[in-house]
C-alpha cells in the first residue's frame, strides 16, 4: 500500500514505484494527441485484457508462475502472489475513468493517481512519522501538494476548462481516499473517487 509505514524503500520498491511513475505519460497523451475517448477507451481494454491473460497464467502455471517470479519477484507485494498485480488495477482504474468523465476529469484523477500516489509512497516511507489510519500525514500532505501542482498545470494549459474549485475538491478526495484502509485498490478508489466529485461538481 503506498505511504504504508512498514515497507521500506528497496530496490524492488523503487523499480515499481519508477514503472508507475512512467505510466503519468498515458493520460498526457490521451489528452494532447487528439485521441478520442473511444480509441483510449479500445486501447486500454486491449492492455488490460493481455494483463488479465497474464494475471490467468501465472496464478494458474506453477511454472509460469515460478519463472514471472524470477522476473518480477522484487517488485511484487506479499499479496500479490496470489491476487491481481496493481498494474493490472491501474490499467482498469484508467479504463474506468475515461469511460466515466470527461477528458479532462479523467486526465487528472489519473495523475492524481500516478502523481499523487508515487509523492505520498515515497515521502511517507522515507520521512514519514505521523500515523494517519495505515499510512503517513506526511505522505498525505505529499500526496495533496502533487496533487494540487496537477490541478495548476492543467489550469495552465486548458484554461477554463477544470475550475480551481473542481480541481482541489478532487485533489483532496484522491488524498483523502489514498489514505483511508478501504478493501479496494488504491488504483481503482483515488481515480474513481476523485473524478466522480470533480464530475458532479463541474457546470
């Protein structure tokens, strides 16, 4: 779980967090190439669906399962070796959004989500020493100050488009939702949360 305090940040630890990291590119480039919301939507079913096949595989191939191990076995959570990756989430998190909002909703409930996410990680396992439910206030904060920086950077480059209102109300649900202990996965419950408040609260 990211900014959980009692995973420290190992080598494998920092490898995930730079492949979750690399995939803030997908929402930038869905909404700066002149992409519609069916091709995005196409090309992200056709990943998620390798992944699932992926997902099928090792779980079911002692072999296969043994040999993605080898591969991957550093990068993995405990949970994850007999669950669903939290890439394969991350893939469905973005799926789930551009489906639901609009462009520019679910550009930024996807990098609140790749931005947000990685900040409160790597400064709550890092410096984090206040608890707050399983993780940090300081990753928290990190999450919300990314978060915000997000919201700026859109407002900049599509004026008028994502009112500074909207944009906080769902930086502060992804940060809020980042945190709380909920049974679902930090890359369905930041995305979805924050772009159904930012939708409802858009004119």
């Amino acid at each position: 779980m990211s900014g959980s305090r009692p995973v420290g940040l190992g080598p494998g630890e920092v490898k995930r967090k730079a492949l979750h990291l690399a995939t803030f590119l997908v929402p930038l480039i869905y909404l700066n190439h002149n992409i519609t919301r069916k091709q995005a939507s196409l090309a992200l079913a056709l990943g998620l669906l390798v992944l699932v096949v992926v997902e099928v595989v090792r779980l079911r191939s002692r072999v296969l399962g043994a040999l993605f191990r080898q591969f991957w076995g550093d990068q993995l959570r405990q949970h994850e070796n007999n669950q669903m990756l939290g890439g394969t989430y991350l893939v469905m998190g973005f799926l789930f959004s551009v489906l639901a909002f609009k462009p520019l909703v679910a550009v930024a409930a996807c990098e609140f989500l790749v931005l947000g996410d990685t900040a409160a990680a790597l400064v709550g396992k890092a410096v984090g020493r206040v608890p707050l439910f399983d993780k940090t206030l300081e990753g928290s904060l990190a999450c919300f100050s990314v978060c915000l920086v997000v919201v700026w950077a859109l407002g900049v480059t599509h004026p008028g488009q994502l009112p500074l209102h909207v944009g906080i109300a769902g930086a502060l649900v992804a940060t809020l939702f980042e945190a709380l202990p909920l049974p679902v996965d930090d890359n369905l419950k930041i995305p979805l949360s924050a772009g159904l408040v930012m939708h409802f609260l858009l004119p």
